[in-house]
C-alpha cells in the first residue's frame, strides 16, 4: 500500500501521511515534524491491520508509570 492510498483510506492529505511516517523528528530546517493525529489511530491500524501503534503507545505509558512510581519510591 502507498502512502497515497492509506491517505485516501483514511480520509487525508497525501503529504501528511508522509510527514507522520517519516522516520526523522525534525527536518532539514530545524522544525519539528507533525505527530500522527490520535482521532486517526485507529483508521490506520485498522488499514494496516495491526495495533503497533497502540502498542508502543501503552508501553510507553507504562514506562513513564513505572518512572514515576520509582520517583515516589525515592523520596
């Protein structure tokens, strides 16, 4: 699948999808790069037919739990 068709799937402009899969955070001039809009998750998921996204979503949330926790612990 191009990123012009799951742009089309999904109900989005072409070059946005580009942007958020891009693999670099900023580009060339400095600026930070546009994020994948969360109301968009789960259409592309679904298109792409897994939750990856979801997935390192939840683990990071757990991590920064678990930092947060230690933090506490320390104190």
């Amino acid at each position: 699948m191009t990123k012009a068709q799951l742009a089309e799937e999904i109900g989005a402009h072409a070059p946005h999808v580009t942007i958020w899969f891009h693999p670099e955070t900023y580009d060339k001039h400095g600026n930070r790069r546009a994020d994948l809009p969360a109301e968009k998750i789960a259409d592309v998921e679904q298109i792409l037919g897994n939750r990856a996204i979801t997935q390192w979503l939840v683990k990071r949330a757990v991590l920064n739990l678990m930092e947060e926790y230690q933090a506490d612990m320390r104190r």
